[in-house]
C-alpha cells in the first residue's frame, strides 16, 4: 500500500511539473 502511495505522490509531483 505505501509503495501505491509513493508512486501516486511521484505522478503527482510530475503532473505539477508539467503544469
């Protein structure tokens, strides 16, 4: 579950990125 987590909180950081 935290490895879930980590990588929703990755995808996110990306997606703030890319914005």
């Amino acid at each position: 579950l935290k490895q879930t987590q980590l990588d929703i909180e990755m995808l996110d950081y990306h997606k703030c990125e890319l914005e």
